[in-house]
C-alpha cells in the first residue's frame, strides 16, 4: 500500500519545514559585536540588540571574571576598558528574562597585524554574502552585512566598531522593504544606498593594517604621502570620485576606521 510511504514523506516534510523555521527564528536579544580583541588600555562600546537588531532598552550588563577588565554603563550600552592581558572576559546582557553574551580577547602587547578586531554573531542558519561600505552620511552606517537565510536575504546595518544599528528581510516570504518612521539616528537604507564604487583604495584597507601596509597600497595606486602626513594618525587620501579617510590608532599605529567619501563633480 502506498499510504505508509505517503505518511513518511509527509512527516520528512513536516520536520524539515519545521528544522527550516526554527532555524531562522532570530534571538530576542543579541550583543554587538559578539567577539573584539583589545590590547591592554583600549576601551569598545557594546550594545544589546533585539529580533529587528536595534538597540535594547533597560538592559542590565555584567562581566566576568571582573578582575582584567573595568566595566561601564552609558545609557543602553557597555564600554570595556581592558586592564589586564593575556586574558578573557564574558559580557552579559540581560533584558525581559533573555540573556545574551559576547567574548572578550585581551591581549598583553599591541594586536598583531590582520588581527580580527571585532566579530558579529551569524543570524540562525544564515551565511555572510557580502560586505559593503556605506555611503557616509551624519548619523547613519559604516558598512551593510548582508546575509543569505534559509527563509530570505537579510540587510544589516553595522557601525565600523561592530555595533548593529538595526536589520530588514529584503527577500523571501517575510520581506519587508516598506519603509517605516525610525529616529533620525538609525535611518532604513532607502536614505543610505549600498555602495558599489569600484576600484577605490578604501576597499582594500581593513582595520588592524599598519601604516606601512596602507602606504604601500597608496603607492601602488600612485598617491603620494608626505613625511608628516605619514607620521600623523589622520590621513585623507584623494583619488579620482573618491575621498580615503583613516584613522590610526596612536600607540599601535593599526587602521582603527575608515570612511570613503564619493566625490561628485
């Protein structure tokens, strides 16, 4: 008889759609970035997130062990001041009976080059597509993740530090793409287009790079760095339609932000 068989694939199916939605099920509450690597003395901001990834109201914070690093509260957000290398510490967030916790690496000296200074969590069951720079505008992201799911493609909106501005389904049965009033500082990316300017020397500088590294690309792109501007931690580096601006951290010398400017005639 057919019908046992039919049951089968009927109760495959059941459970795989079942696996497919708990899969994409998002966390109700999330820390960004959910791992960062500092050197002894540095200080990065965390924040709590919920299921659309904007931030978390009345969250409480804690870290453990307390000892190597120094804990402070701003509002809705964590800053980790790191006292004490060759060490880690667990940041918690807890906010309506949810908990989440983000890794903490500290180091004794300065982060060695391509150092991966922050990391954000994966959406459940999702995989990163793409990386992209935002177009600067005041107030708005520094860069868009996107991320293939299993039910859709998603738009996240990061800061350069690893902070998660908000989210936006833009494919798949649950997509969204009406825009809906936000604060003025968390804009939806109909105000902040994906940029895709090719060839700029911003796309190739990441942070952790030493002065040396970003010299060479310069170089290999025919711009000049003067002596002093190359001993300053600011540098703003012009090409054809674009504007390089990057910051370097001054006791390490590594690229800590960049911006790139599209520059319109």
């Amino acid at each position: 008889m057919a019908w046992p068989h039919l049951f089968l694939f009927m109760l495959f199916f059941v459970n795989a759609f079942s696996a497919s939605a708990a899969m994409q099920e998002m966390p109700a509450l999330a820390v960004s970035p959910g791992k960062a690597t500092l050197s002894v003395g540095e200080t990065r901001t965390f924040r709590a997130v919920g299921k659309d990834g904007r931030p978390l109201h009345g969250v409480s914070w804690s870290i453990s062990p307390e000892g190597p690093a120094t804990l402070a509260v701003n509002g809705d957000e964590a800053s980790i001041r790191a006292g004490q290398g060759a060490t880690s510490v667990i940041l918690t967030a807890r906010a309506d009976g949810d908990s989440a916790e983000a890794t903490i690496e500290i180091l004794s000296g300065p982060l060695p080059t391509g150092t991966r200074i922050w990391s954000v969590d994966h959406l459940p069951g999702c995989t990163v597509k793409s990386m992209t720079q935002a177009v600067p505008t005041a107030n708005g992201p520094d860069l868009y993740v996107q991320e293939d799911c299993p039910n859709g493609a998603f738009i996240r909106a990061m800061t350069s530090d690893g902070r998660e501005m908000w989210r936006k389904q833009i494919s798949g049965p649950g997509a969204n793409l009406a825009v809906r009033p936000v604060p003025k500082a968390e804009p939806e990316p109909a105000a902040h287009p994906l940029d895709f300017h090719p060839n700029s020397i911003c796309d190739g500088i990441s942070p952790g790079m030493t002065k040396n590294q970003v010299a060479k690309l310069a170089n290999g792109s025919k711009l000049q760095l003067g002596r002093q501007e190359f001993q300053g931690n600011s540098w703003s580096l012009e090409e054809r339609g674009s504007r390089c601006t990057i910051s370097f951290d001054a006791k390490t010398g590594a690229v800590v932000k960049k911006r790139k400017i599209i520059v319109t005639d």
